[in-house]
C-alpha cells in the first residue's frame, strides 16, 4: 500500500543512503572493468595478434550475476585508412550454470541479514554482496520464491510483536508507548530490508501489479497482525482519545507520540475508520454539554473569547497531529455545539449591551464567529436592526416629555449614527446587508415621531448656521452639514422641514445672522441635490431678494443724500417677494413721524421705480440701533423695533404703565408683554419693573433705568419677537397641513382622470405610492369628500365604493 509522500520522505532517507553506498561500489567495479575492456581492445588492434587469439580473450565465463553477454570483437578493417573502426558484442551460445545449491545458500545469506536486522543485530555480510545476491537471484528468475521467502520472514517477526502489546498490567500511556516503539522499530526494520531487497522490488514487484511492494507489504503484515487485533486497536484509539481529552483539558501531553501513532493509522488506511469517527463522536459529546454549561455561568464576551480559544486549540491540533481530513467535520462541531445552537441565547443575552457599551473588539469576535455559522450573520443583522430602532425610539418619541430632550434629540441622533457607523465600519466590515439594517431602523425610529424630528432638525441647522455659532470650522460645518442630510433623508415629512428652514433661514438673512454665506448656500446646495430644484426655488428667491434689495438701497441712499430727513436717520429696507418669504401677519403700530416720514420717502422712490407694485410693511421683523445716555455714559443698543418703540417713550417722561406704554405704541397685547419683559427681566435691565417679577401684568408700571451699566458700548438685548414661540410653531404646521390638503387634492384629481373609474381601496393605495410625506386614512378619506361636494369626482350609482372622475 503506498505510502504518502511526506511519509516517504522520512522513512527512505536510511534506505538512500544505503543505495548511494551499494552504487557507488558498483560504479568503481564498472570503472575497473571498463578499463580492462580498453586493455583488451588495444591488445586486439596489435598487429601482432591473430583473429582466434582475439576471439580468446574476449571469450569468458561469466560469474553468476553477470549478464551472460559473449563479447566478440569483430576484426578491424587496417586495410582502408580512414575508415570507422567498429567493435560488436553478441550473446553468448550458453548461459553459465549456477552451482546445485546456490538458491539454498543465497536465501540462507539473506535471511541471515533479515533476521539480523529484526533482531537489531550486527549484519556479518556487506551490504553490497547481499544486494548483489538478490541481483543474481532475480537474474536466474528465483524472485517469486524470494519474495515470498522474504515476506514469510518478516510476517514471522511481525507476529512475534504482539505478545507485548497485549500485557493487561500497563496503563494507556505505557502501552501507547510500547506501540510507537513497536511501530518506529518495524518501519525502520523495512526501510532497511527494501534497500537490500531494492533489485527485487523494481523488478519483480512493479512486473507484476498483483503483489505489493516490499514496503507495502511490509505495512500491510502490520495492520493483520498488531494493529489489526481487535485488542491492540481498540487501546491504541483509547488511549489516543484520552490524551487528547487531557490536552483538551489544559494538560500538557506528549504530542510527539500523538503524532506519531496517528500518522502510523493514516499511513495504514485506517485512520477514518479506527479513530476519525470515535474522535469525532467524543468531540461532539464535549463540547454540547460544554456549550449548555458555559453559557449559563459566562457572559456573552467571556463566552465568545471562550469559543474563539477552542477554534485556535483545535486548528492547532490539526496543525501539529490529527489529519488533514478530520478538519472539515471537525471544526463544523465546535462551530455546531458552541456557536449554532447559541446563536439566539446570545443575541438576546449580550448584543444590546455589547452595542450601548460601544465594545469594539466583542463586537468584531462576535461578527467575525457568528459569520461561521448557517444564519449567524443573518440574525445577528436583525438583532442589530432592532437595537436600532429600539434605542432610536427612546431618542424620538421623548416619552417623558421633557423639553430639555426635545432640544439634544439631534446631537443624540448624529452622536448615535456615528456610533453605529463606526460599529459597522471597525466591527462589520462594512457589510452591505448591516448598512441596510442600519437604514432601514433609523427611517423607522425617526418616522415614530410624525414631524417633530423633521422639525427639530430644521431648527438645530439653524442653530449651526447661525452667526453667533463659533464652536466649529468651516471644514467642521461642512462635515456637520453632510451628517444632517444623512439625517434628512430618512425623513418622510420633508415639507415640515422646508417650512421650519425656511422660517428660520428668512430670520438669518433679515437679522443678518447668517454664520457664512458660503455654508448658507453650501446647505442650500445639499438639499437641491437631494430633493430637486422644486424643493429649493422658494429658499433661492429668498437669496435674490437679498441681493437685489442691497442694489435698490444703493440706489435710494443716492437719491435721498441731500433730504433733510435722512440726515437724522438712516433707514435699510429689504425687499421680500411675498411667495418665496414665509406669511408673516401685518400689524399697525404708532411709529415716530421722522420713521413714517422716511417710509413715504422710500414708498415713493420705490414705486417710482417699479409701477404697480404694493408694499406692506412688516414691523414684527424691524430692528433699530439707538444711542442712549445713562449717568455711566453713552451707549449703543442694539434692539427690536417694538424695543425701539418702548424706549423712545421714555424720552417724554420717567414712568410709564403698561396700559400707557400699549396705548402708546399699538403694539398687540402678547407682542407687548414679551417686548417689556425683554426690556425689564432679562439680564440687561434697561426698564425697572414695579413689582418686580417676571411676568408682566396690567398694572405694572415701568421706569428708566438711568443707572444701567454695561462693560460693552454696543449692547444687543435679546430680540425676543425673533424667537419662536409655540403659536408660531402651531402656525407652521398648520400652513404644511395646508399646503399638503392641496397636494392631497391634486393626487387624488391626478389619478382619477387617468384611469376615469377607480375602487376606493385601489385609489388609496395609489395615493400612498405617489404621496411623499405621511398621511393617515382619516386625513385621504376627508379630502376624497371634499372634491366629491366640489363637483371634481363622485360616487357610482350601482356601487358605492367606486369614484368616476367629472370631466
């Protein structure tokens, strides 16, 4: 049976050498005799010889082992000159005899060596003359009978092992021991016969493919005989199992010998059968119950460091002594008993810490191990999916209803995707199925919380964008600003996010607070990008408008430069397109008549320049620098022009009632009690308050206070008008309801004159595909009644569930 090649390589090394020795004689005898040959053939071209005194000393008997070749020179043409001398050898007519007991004694020799090697004795022959016996004896057609006799022999010595293999007394390791002995002995044992028996071996054995090589043969009187006992295999695979169990256990073992006895059962073919499938079974049995145990005593990470060091163990076993073939099946039981049938116990027991936690290298031993398993990955994907949106909803949904929250929800948002996108990155390997999840959870989690996220987002831009925000760079808001989007496009409601930027962005450019212009655009860049230049053109008017009022205030600062009234005055008007600035309500209120007089002014340059047009002025978004004198010195306030309108009263008297102060200014009765309460409250206290308090009533009464002192010459009280307050929330979500009524309509009118007839629930899942905010039944069945009353659809007269559409 053939041996493999790295066993070949160990076990032929004595038997190469023995041969390169056996050679190297036989090719200094080749030498001699070729020089003799040469000898002879200048004695043939004497001239002095005759042809039969030729014929003679080429003529011999040959000794046994020689080829039985009768040398015959033929006689050399000296007659010619130039021509080729030529020299033929031919057979001889007889073949020399050996004498009557040359088989007797030869086989006599040779078994003397056999045994003298089987018994580890000195070897009283050469190795030369016993290879040139065999030689000799294949020569005269005896292999038949040598190889049989050699076999014999060796099966005789074989057997003789077994009796000390099959002591009761001796424990796994003794015998374990006696075995590898045994076993090493018989292999060196036959390298040394083959390399005697090599003349036989590649002559008889490979002419005839029925019998085995001397070395197969050799293995195969082995596997009958000692390892073939039902006794001796069954301790050897014991004792096998049990030194690899204490390896398993942390013991250190002999892995020499482990190596050793194991290649002896692969190199005998029985390795699968004997051990592979008790080793396998033992395997098994391990590490289930080992699995069932530590996974209720440890923790998920100690678990997983735990299964990682098996793996390493058992690669390592295979590396040193098991079989190439055992590490499929192998390795599929660890993975099997320790991973597959925890998998679901170890989700639900330890991600959502390990993923709170941020541990990163837990994390990545737990992806790298659960991708090894039959739906490891898969699960685990899904639990991440629902830690999400898990801890998502708990940032969104705010249940405890604090404020406070509602203002971070943002930050903790871009806090959380960042976290998760580092987890994915390092721990994931970016796996295209775990970014999906990813999504797929934040669109969910940021959707529990119909607007407010969508809202939220527009007011923490522009909080970045604002000009008073020093915290970053521009590179650092660039990168802020792509965080957000990400952020925006797993919003559904992306009206309520264009009305509450756009608010908030007319408040940047009017106060002229805008951080950087380029950021401003940069923003506006990103989401025309995402959402098309429909989205975007309202925010854009708003730009020109800008650009173009700083042209028209060029022009009238020009054309006003020599009127006395603006001497005392300078007057900045913005010129904003009704449709692209959000609705702001008109208010009437008592200004000074230097300020109506220059508002003529500019009312008759402006409408001069373009007919046709109406202006409405807009005082809720005025503000105004004045010049203050206090017993500490002159300052420059910088306020609102409701602000304006309150302090300027105190230039008439010292003290003023709210009533005088609303009966004064015409401010609205809510505008009025905030502006005061800037004024009074606050940290600057220009107004002194009586009774002190925050909160403004009827019959407070309010006095300059002519002993403020400030660090700063120029002072900017909080312009309170310019903050939002709830009404002004409610106001703008209400205009995106309204505005998606009409989006609502025009759906609805759309698909009905496309297909003429449509069922109820066919046209409300057409309206879900084409609607791109969210809509509940309710809202689509109300308008679907109100286009009905409006004469645009109505209702079949056979069947009341379908809609025709009225051309």
């Amino acid at each position: 049976m053939p041996l493999s090649n790295a066993n070949k390589r160990v076990l032929h090394e004595p038997q190469r050498k023995d041969e390169e020795k056996v050679q190297k004689k036989r090719r200094l005898s080749d030498q001699n005799t070729s020089a003799t040959k040469r000898t002879r053939v200048s004695s043939a071209d004497s001239p002095t010889m005759t042809d039969s005194q030729k014929r003679a000393n080429f003529s011999a008997v040959p000794s046994p082992g020689s080829n039985g070749v009768h040398r015959h020179a033929s006689p050399l043409n000296s007659t010619k000159p130039g021509t080729t001398k030529k020299l033929v050898i031919k057979n001889l007519k007889e073949k020399p005899k050996l004498p009557d007991n040359y088989q007797q004694v030869t086989w006599g020799k040779l078994r003397e060596a056999v045994d003298a090697i089987h018994t580890s004795h000195a070897i009283h022959s050469s190795l030369e003359e016993l290879y040139q016996a065999v030689e000799n004896m294949c020569s005269y057609k005896m292999s038949s009978m040598l190889y049989e006799h050699l076999k014999q022999a060796c099966e005789n010595h074989v057997k003789l092992n077994i009796g000390q293999l099959l002591e009761e007394n001796i424990g796994y390791e003794e015998f374990l021991k006696k075995m590898d002995t045994c076993w090493q002995s018989h292999c060196r044992q036959m390298i040394m016969i083959r390399s005697i028996f090599l003349f036989l071996d590649r002559t008889y054995v490979l002419q005839n493919s029925t019998i085995l090589s001397i070395w197969d043969m050799g293995l195969e009187l082995f596997r009958i005989h000692i390892v073939g006992h039902h006794i001796v295999q069954g301790r050897t695979v014991d004792g096998l199992l049990q030194l690899i169990d204490r390896e398993r256990s942390g013991e250190t073992v002999d892995r020499g010998r482990l190596k050793s006895l194991l290649r002896m059962l692969s190199d005998l073919q029985i390795y699968q059968d004997a051990f592979e499938k008790k080793f396998l079974e033992a395997t098994d049995s391990l590490y289930r119950a080992e699995g069932q145990r530590l996974m209720e005593e440890r923790d998920v990470p100690e678990y997983l460091q735990h299964v990682e060091q098996r793996l390493e163990e058992e690669n390592e076993r295979l590396l040193h002594y098991l079989d190439q073939s055992t590490k499929k099946p192998l390795v599929y039981l660890v993975e099997k008993q320790l991973l597959e049938q925890h998998v679901t116990q170890m989700l639900v027991k330890g991600l959502d810490q390990l993923l709170s936690e941020n541990r990163i290298s837990d994390l990545t031993r737990m992806y790298n191990l659960f991708s090894r398993v039959k739906n490891g990955q898969k699960e685990l994907c899904a639990s991440f999916g629902t830690y999400i949106k898990g801890t998502g909803r708990i940032i969104v949904l705010n249940v405890s209803n604090d404020p406070e929250k509602d203002k971070d929800m943002v930050q903790a948002m871009l806090d959380f995707k960042d976290k998760i996108d580092n987890i994915i990155t390092t721990c994931f390997a970016k796996n295209e199925q775990f970014i999906n999840a990813m999504r797929e959870s934040f669109e969910n989690f940021i959707n529990a919380r119909q607007n407010k996220p969508a809202e939220y987002i527009a007011k923490y831009v522009d909080n970045k964008l604002r000009a008073g925000n020093k915290e970053a760079t521009e590179e650092e808001l660039e990168r802020l600003l792509d965080k957000i989007m990400v952020l925006f496009r797993f919003i559904h409601g992306k009206d309520v996010f264009e009305a509450f930027y756009k608010k908030d962005l007319a408040k940047r450019l009017l106060v002229g607070k805008s951080a950087s212009v380029d950021a401003e655009k940069s923003m506006l860049s990103k989401l025309k990008q995402e959402c098309g230049s429909g989205f975007t053109v309202k925010l854009e008017g708003m730009f020109k408008d800008m650009e173009l009022s700083k042209d028209i205030m060029l022009a009238f600062k020009q054309s006003v430069q020599n009127e006395r009234a603006s001497k005392n005055l300078e007057l900045t008007v913005n010129i904003l397109t009704m449709g692209y600035w959000p609705t702001y309500t008109a208010m009437d209120v008592h200004l000074p008549s230097e300020m109506v007089k220059l508002q003529e002014i500019f009312k008759t340059f402006y409408l001069s320049k373009h007919s046709g047009r109406k202006l409405q002025w807009q005082p809720t978004l005025g503000h105004c620098v004045l010049k203050a004198d206090f017993s500490g010195g002159m300052k420059e306030l910088q306020v609102s022009l409701f602000q304006t309108l309150c302090l300027l009263l105190f230039n008439e008297g010292d003290v003023f009632s709210f009533e005088e102060i609303k009966q004064a200014t015409a401010i609205e009765d809510s505008e009025l009690r905030r502006t005061l309460q800037s004024l009074a409250c606050g940290k600057a206290r220009l107004l002194l308050k009586a009774p002190k308090g925050k909160d403004v009533a009827n019959d407070d009464k309010f006095k300059f206070n002519d002993d403020f002192k400030h660090k700063l010459y120029r002072i900017k009280i909080n312009q309170i008008q310019m903050k939002e307050t709830q009404e002004e929330n409610v106001s703008t979500t209400e205009r995106v309801f309204q505005d998606r009524q009409y989006q609502v309509d025009a759906a609805i009118v759309r698909i009905m004159k496309t297909r003429k007839t449509l069922t109820h629930n066919l046209l409300i899942s057409e309206l879900y595909n084409q609607l791109k905010f969210p809509v509940k039944m309710a809202d689509l069945k109300k308008r679907i009644e109100s286009l009905i009353d409006r004469d645009y659809m109505e209702r079949d007269k056979d069947n009341p569930n379908t809609y025709n559409y009225v051309a």
